[in-house]
C-alpha cells in the first residue's frame, strides 16, 4: 500500500508544492511547526533515511538546504531548521521550517493548519522565495 506522501506525489491526495524534480518534491506540511514548514520527500518511497542510497540521500540534503534559504528569506528567519523523525509516515521526509529559536523545532508545539488560505499564503511566500534565488526551474506555479 503506498505511503500518504506516495499519494500525494501521485496526485491522488493533495499537497502544495513548492519543489518538483525528478527524484524529490517539497510540499508543504498540513501540521506546521511555523509557516513556511516544508516536507523535502524523494519520491522513491524508502521508509528509513538511512536507508537511502548515498546519491539519492545527497540529492534531498542539496534541496533542503535549498528550501532552507528559501524559508529564511520568505519568513526574515535568522535561521531554518532541520529535523529528520520519521514516524508519523514510513517514507522518508526532511523536516525545514523557519525559526527563531529551539522551541521553534520543537514537535509538540505543531498545529494542524485547518486555514486553507494560510497555507495557500505560505506556498505563494516560498515559491517566490525560491524563484528569487534562482531556482524557478524546480518551482511549480501551484
């Protein structure tokens, strides 16, 4: 049975992505721990990172450390961070949110966003973000 982030790949469930290539997609979490926190998914379904192989591995930190930049400056964060659990899905997923401070990555402050149009915002604010720093090609328009 294919993993919810399969799915969503898939189109069969809906996700706003911000990043599109051929091996990862970045979409943004419906359980945010700030806006802008964005999922960083290889579409291989692997369930354990450090399952996956090196070069695939390599690819997902190359675009969190890109969606890390973009949520700095679409959010004026001073830094993003990066959290790797991995058990709510069984398909590996980087966690990259903008924060301010530790409690920022900290998992029980998430709360399911129930306002469409803030994640709409928030995709819009990262997308441009991340066209802004030259990475459009990966950028889907919705």
């Amino acid at each position: 049975m294919p993993s919810v982030f399969s799915r969503i790949i898939a189109g069969e469930l809906p996700g706003r992505f911000v990043w599109k290539d051929d091996e990862v997609v970045c979409f943004l979490s419906i359980a945010p721990l700030r806006p802008g926190h964005t999922l960083v998914v290889p579409r291989q379904e692997i369930d354990n990172w450090t399952d996956l192989p090196v070069d695939l591995l390599g690819r997902v930190m190359n675009v969190a450390q890109v969606i890390g930049r973009g949520v700095e400056r679409g959010w004026d964060a001073p830094r993003s961070g990066l959290a790797i659990a991995g058990f709510e899905v069984p398909h590996c997923h980087v966690h990259v949110s903008p924060i301010w401070d530790m409690d920022d990555l900290d998992f029980k402050n998430i709360k399911p966003e129930t306002d469409e149009a803030a994640l709409d915002e928030a995709a819009k604010r990262l997308r441009g973000a991340l066209r802004e720093l030259n990475h459009g090609q990966f950028v889907p328009t919705t």
